[in-house]
C-alpha cells in the first residue's frame, strides 16, 4: 500500500479539519447507506470542491461545517428552494440585486459542498443548469461567476447522466478561462470543465471542438501553483483519449513543452504530480510527444523525483494535532509515466538510459526501490518498465541481470499476485533472449538462463500455463520451449518434467484455444516423444 | 510481446515453426485505458481527494475488489466448461475441482466426468466390446449434446473431424506413454511381447504420477524418423486391436454358452432368487453403473 505525505496550505487544512471533526462520528452512522455511491465517486476522475480556491477572499471569511445527517428529504428539499430562490433574484432589479444574487447562489453552492453526498440530481431537475448559465453571462462580477462556476463544478462532478447536463454551460465556462478572466474566475472553470473530460470520450470531443485546449495549456504557464495545477489536472483528462487527437494538438502548442519542464522543476509537488500526469497521457497517446519528451531534460527529472522520494509506504491516519505532514506527490505518477517513455520510444532505452550513464543507474535504482516496496501497483508498474529495459539490448541485460532486481524478481515470479508474476515474468524471460529482429528461434543467452532456472523460475513459468489467462499461459509455454531447447545438455526436459510440467502442458488438450492446443502439442511431442528418457 | 491475445495470437501464427510460437523480447506499450493501469488510476484519484487517510481498512479492500472486479472477467476455457470465475486465482481450484476425472483403472485424466465414464466403457468394460461386436453402435461422440453415435473407434474419430473440426491427429484413446523404467524394460524385452506389454503400461500405475497417461495426440509427422515412430504405433495399436478382438469373440462365446434363449429373465434383477443359473450379469449392471449410452439398434 502507498504512503504518500500531502504539504497543506492553511485553509484547506482547516477545511479539512473541519470535515474531519464533524465527519468521523457521523460519518460511521451512515457509513453503510452512502458507503457505495461514495466509493463510486472516489474512483471517478472526477472532484468535488469542498472548499473556496486558495487566494479567494471566501478563504478568509468560510468556516464551512460538513453537513452529514441532513435527513436526505429535508436537503432535497433546501435545494429545491435553492433554485427557485436562484430563478427569482435572476429578475430582482435595482440596488440589492447583486447583492442578493451572490447570496442565491452562495446558498445552493454551500449545499453543493458540504453536503456529503451533493444533491445533484435535485438540483438539475428544479432547473439549476438553465439558470446558472445565466449567471455566467458576459459581464458579470467575479464573484458571481465564481460561485456560478463552483455550482456546476461540483454538479459535474456527480454521475455521468449528471455531467452531461453541463452541455449548455460549456461555451461559457470555456470563454472564461480566457486571460481576461481573473485568475480565481478562470481557475473554477477550469475545475469544472475538468470534470465534464473526467466523464467520458463523447464529452471530451465536444470540449475539444469547442476549444478548451488551447485556454487550459495557457492557464498551465500560470505563475499561481492552485491554478496551474488544476488546469494540469483538467488538460491530463481532456486528453486522456482513447483518442490521441487532443494529445497531439497539445505538444504542438508552443511552449507547453517548456511549462512541462519548469513546472518539473518547481518544488511545489502537488503540481507536480498532475503535471507528470500530463506526460503520462501524452507519452502513452502521441508518438510525437513522446519523441520531443525524451529528448528533453523531463526523463532526468522525472528519475531524480523518483529516486528523491523518501518513503513509499501506507499513509498513516492523521494525528489530531496535525503534525504530520504530507507529500501528494504520487511516485507512481512519474513511474507510469517513466513506463510510458520506455515503452513509447526506443531512444529512451537506446539513447537515453545507455548503459554506462549515471541517468541509468538512477532509473534501475529507483524501479528497484519500488520492485522493494509493499504497494501493489508500484510493483506491477515496475516490472512492466523493467520488462521494457529487458527487451533492450545485450548490455542492457547484462546490467539488469547484475542487479539487485534479480532475486526481487524472482521472488515477485513465485510469490506475488498474478498480474505482477505476470510483468516479472516477461522480464526474465526477455534477459534471456538475444535481441533478434527475425522469427527465427531466437539466440539463447545460457548463463541468464541457467541461472534463472537454477534459481527456481520454472514452478512460477509452469504455473503461468496453468492460467486461464491466454496471454500467460502462452508465455509460460514461450518460456519452458527455450529451457527445453537451451538449457546445456539437454537437460531441460527432465527439469521441466520434475515440476510437473507435463501435466500443465497437457491440459491443453481440452482447451477452446486451438492455437494453444496445437503449440502445447507441438512441445510436448518434440521433447517428450518416444525418445525421452532413452540414452 | 505484443499487448493484446488478439496480436499475440497472430504472431504465433506468423511465427517459424507452425505451432510453437518462440519467445519474442520485445517492448510492450499499453494504452491509457488499458485494465493493466486501472489500480494505478484508483489510487491517483483517491490520493487526489485526500481521501486515503479516511478510509478504514473495510473501505479499502472495498474498493480494490471494486476495481478488480470490474477488470476481472475469466472464463474456463476448457471446450464446454464456460465457468464464470471470480478471478484468475480461482482457476486452479476449479480445475482441480471439474476437470481432473481420473479413471481408476488406468490413471488417465479426463476434463470431464462425461468424457471418464466414456473412457471406462470403450477402455475397460467387456460389456462394452461385446455390443460393439454385436454390431451396435457404441462409440459416442464427444461433443456434448451431439448424442451421435457410431460402430467403431475409427468412424467416431472421422465423425469428429467431419462434423466437429477435431484436428485429424486428435485420438482420444492414446497408448499410455511408458515410464522411463518400462522404457528401459521394453528395450531388453524380446519384440514378441510388445503388444502385451502395451496392455501392461495402460495398466500401470506410475508412483510418480508425473508421466501420466492422458496423451491423446499423436505425433505429427515432422520427418522421417517420426512418421516411422507412427508407424510402429500403428502396429502396435492393431496388435492391441487383434488382442481384444480375439478376448471379445472368448467373451461372446462364453456369454452366448451362458445364456439360453428360453431362461433369459425378463428383468434381470439382483441377488440370487430368479437367477436360476444365469451367474454371468454383465458387471456394468451389477455395479449399477450406468452404461455412457444404452445400447439402440439400429
């Protein structure tokens, strides 16, 4: 599990610890009824904003209490109001209108963020969505736009239905992320339109069609961290695809290139977190970006952050005094994105982690550190950019092989969860296979084996052709053909016969894969044929 | 390695030797949305919202079945099984659970209990053989619901290649691969005795295990030396045939010497009261097995 330390700023401290001392005992109470929706929020690339944007004068002035054990009929209820009330100061003339409408609006935002669970849905079918545009409208003060663009914000934030309604707010919110905008106005859009891309495919080609890049990579520049951040945050689920469209259109816009790096640069880590996940999604979408990016200085950072990190442990509970302290940095933002280069363009592992380099050294070392690491993912991830670096060239092999990442693998091999046996399978395999660019049955590098095999791998192959999973089994058998073919002396039979491998091979003869059949035939007649055992 | 079974499938295709695929190091490159990411995806957005010190334990095992259970959807791939399983890790068990049938005669091990008990009629019943002698059709096809039956060993096998698309190598009763020690044996033994000690092997119940008896495939006939390896056990199969057909016409005749056709019971019933000298009840019955198929004239 990942520990990970979080550096606050003052008044989200505060919001949190106003969430957490309201929350904790209610919280239990009602753990049960909202438990599901709320652990399907959490997984969802979307977030509410629970709390005024850092900078803003409601900063200052908020003590905002969670509200938990609002019976769910009387917040439906308030809300509605909310709306009508919202509908009415639209029409107000004269002096106190401003005025009132700030506080409409202030009314149905505070009950779209301390609420729990918002009531969304609520409020879209009072009419919330027709009306707020409204008060997005040219012209009208900071404030009001701010409070506006928090309401649907936190709207889009709710089931996929939910966001959708947003469709006739998009114009407007994208206008005003223009440089027009204060920064504050442009940082909620922002926020809200990064939860419309968090939503879907469908919704991300509209934003793009609309125009939301080009805004967003300008709000990236912003010397202000918050908002810098949240339009990283946005721009990475703008353009996470499928599509590598918006990925592409993105590394062509002068300078983003350049934000990327100073943005790498900066201390600040929370930035840096959403900035590496930009690289993530333009290094797993673009060739084109993936080809600028490792030819810049992004590869060494990204390495010395991930070797900087002190420790990747579980986050421990916060400790009612809040002395802790904690880093959002998340490692395995810049190992995905590590893993990506790797995988994405062969002048990473060719010109860039060339054998002899420091950066090298550095880039085993850290993918190490996480093999070493309890969080399943760091692991998995690990060995999948570790597999890559395998699949490089003879030094490259050499260099792994003589590492510390050996017994780790193997162990991983024996002992972990099938999807990293898978990864640190594929990587062992791959050091012991000459690079070869034919079909041919490719040059066997003996002493990788040798040792691989001495060390105990075939139970771990072996059970990978016991797998259901096709692309495993199929692996195994990959594996077990090179120890029958290149193990010295012919010995590779025997040893793979002791572990039962026989037995694995032919429980193929039943299974719906015929491709499978006939490759785990083919091995077990060519070695185990009428002349096995005979000398 | 290529990133999808699908690719993956056409590169053994492609590959040199017709089945074996060899393997290929090569780098793997994964989309966004690949199931490979989703765990990484989770703990991003929780970490995000701040939200990983809230949750308890319970909350986190929550989530993680969530996000795996999502990606999570294997089904056996054993011809005909279909099985939903939860996950990966539940497939040993289950295999072991349906799929290891053994015959306690002669340790072969079916996927099947279908495909065992018609393994222990055509193997090892003489009950079997006599109506297969008599001239009913007794071989069974081996794709369930087909309910195709046939006279002999070798028109089922076509029948499977024709109607089913059974490779034409596929043989669904293999000679049992000998031990090494009876290898070894076979080699000192005069060739006299090689039908016999056939017999002997599928009898044979290896200590180890490890070299067990459920071989169906033939050798394909790489080369030479191969087809000349068939060859021999072609020989040795119709020598075994030979041998069982000479046991079958023993068996006839002692069964039609049994019975009369005046005193054969209506109902053969068990135990000793109407049997009235009829002491030969076929073993099938009395055991209270029920035969793969009932014999139908046809």
């Amino acid at each position: 599990m990942l520990l990970v330390t979080i550096a606050f700023n003052l008044s989200l401290v505060r919001s949190l610890v106003a969430v957490h001392n309201s929350a904790s005992s209610r919280r239990r109470e009602h753990a049960i009824a909202v438990g599901k929706e709320r652990r399907e929020a959490l997984m969802r690339a979307k977030r509410v904003c629970r709390a005024p944007l850092s900078g803003s004068d409601e900063a200052a002035m908020e003590e905002g209490d969670m509200v938990i054990d609002e019976e769910k009929a009387n917040l439906e209820a308030r809300t509605t109001q909310a709306v009508e009330e919202l509908k009415s100061a639209l029409s107000t003339q004269g002096k106190g209108a401003q005025k009132k409408k700030i506080e409409v609006l202030r009314a149905l935002r505070r009950l779209l963020s301390q609420s729990e669970v918002p009531p969304v849905e609520t409020a879209i079918k009072a009419g919330a969505i027709p009306l707020l545009v409204q008060y997005l409208s040219f012209g009208s003060s900071d404030e009001q736009l701010l409070e506006a663009a928090w309401c649907l914000t936190n709207i889009a934030a709710g089931e996929p239905e939910e966001t959708k309604s947003l469709l006739p707010a998009l114009p407007l919110l994208i206008a005003h992320l223009g440089e027009k905008s204060s920064t504050l106005v442009a940082e909620q859009c922002a926020w809200a339109i990064g939860n419309v891309a968090g939503e879907g495919a469908d919704l991300r080609s509209k934003l793009l069609a609309q125009g939301a890049l080009w805004p967003l990579a300008r709000l990236m520049l912003s010397n202000k961290g918050s908002t810098a951040r949240t339009a990283a945050w946005a721009l990475s689920n703008l353009i996470k695809g499928p599509d590598p469209k918006a990925a592409n259109e993105l590394i062509s816009i002068d300078g983003v290139l350049n934000a990327i790096v100073r943005n790498l640069e900066k201390a600040d880590e929370e930035l840096a977190t959403e900035v590496a996940w930009v690289v993530v999604y333009l290094s797993a979408l673009s060739e084109k970006a993936t080809s600028l990016i490792v030819r810049s200085s992004v590869p060494q950072l990204l390495i010395g952050r991930l070797l900087a990190s002190e420790n990747l442990q579980l986050l421990i509970p916060v400790s009612s005094d809040f002395s802790i302290t904690y880093h959002s940095f998340c490692i395995f933002t810049v190992l995905r994105s590590l893993g990506n280069l790797v995988a994405g363009d062969a002048y990473m592992v060719d010109s860039v982690l060339t054998v002899g380099n420091s950066i090298t050294d550095q880039a085993v070392s850290s993918l190490i550190k996480c093999l070493k690491s309890d969080s399943r993912v760091l692991k998995k991830e690990a060995s999948w950019a570790m597999s890559n670096i395998a699949a490089g060239s003879f030094e490259h092999k050499k260099l792994i092989f003589a590492s510390e990442a050996m017994p780790l693998l193997m162990h991983l091999l024996a002992t972990a969860q099938f999807d990293i046996r898978r990864e640190a399978a594929y990587t062992l395999g791959n050091l012991c296979v000459v690079p070869t660019g034919n079909a041919a049955p490719p040059n066997i590098i003996v002493n990788h084996l040798v040792a691989i095999v001495n060390g105990g791998a075939l139970p771990g192959f072996i059970n990978l052709v016991r797998s259901a999973d096709i692309e495993s089994a199929r692996l195994g058998l990959q594996f077990l053909e090179l120890v029958m073919r290149g193990y010295p002396n012919g010995q590779g039979p025997q040893l793979v016969e002791r572990e039962d491998g026989i037995e694995a091979m032919e429980r193929f003869q039943f299974h719906e894969n015929e491709l499978m059949r006939n490759m785990a035939n083919g091995l077990v007649d060519k070695y185990f044929g009428e002349d096995y055992g005979l000398e | 390695m290529q990133q999808r079974p699908e690719d993956a499938m056409e590169e053994v295709e492609a590959a040199a030797g017709p089945e074996l695929g060899f393997w290929l190091a090569a780098r793997r490159r994964l989309a966004p949305d690949d199931p490979f990411f989703a765990a990484g995806d989770l703990e991003r957005e929780l970490l995000a919202k701040h939200l990983a010190l809230d949750l308890s334990e319970d909350d986190r095992n929550q989530l993680e079945k969530m996000e795996v259970a999502s990606t999570c959807t294997v089904f056996c791939p054993i011809a005909g099984c279909g099985a939903h399983l939860g996950c990966l890790e539940d497939f040993e068990d289950h295999y072991v659970t349906r799929h290891s049938a053994s015959c306690s005669v002669c340790s072969r091990v079916y996927p099947t209990s279908r495909l065992l008990s018609i393994h222990v009629s055509e193997a090892h019943d003489s009950y079997f053989q006599a109506k297969v002698a008599r001239g009913f059709p007794m071989y069974e096809c081996l794709v369930e619901g087909c309910g195709v039956k046939l006279k002999s060993y070798k028109s089922r096998q076509q029948h499977l290649i024709d109607k089913h698309q059974f490779p034409k190598s596929f043989e669904f009763f293999k000679k049992a691969r000998p031990s090494q020690r009876q290898r070894q044996k076979s080699q000192r033994r005069p060739t006299a005795h090689k039908g016999e000690e056939a017999r002997d092997n599928s009898m044979d119940v290896d200590g180890k295990g490890t070299r067990q008896t459920n071989w169906k495939y033939r050798p394909k006939q790489h080369d030479h030396k191969e087809s000349k390896e068939n060859e021999r056990q072609h020989q040795e199969a119709k020598e075994n045939e030979m041998e069982v057909e000479q046991k079958i016409d023993e068996l006839t005749s002692a069964v039609s010497k049994l019975s009369t056709a005046d005193s054969t019971p209506a109902n053969v019933t068990f135990g000793h009261r109407r049997s009235r000298g009829l002491t030969f009840v076929p073993r099938s019955i009395r055991q209270n097995k029920q035969p793969a198929s009932q014999p139908e004239a046809k």
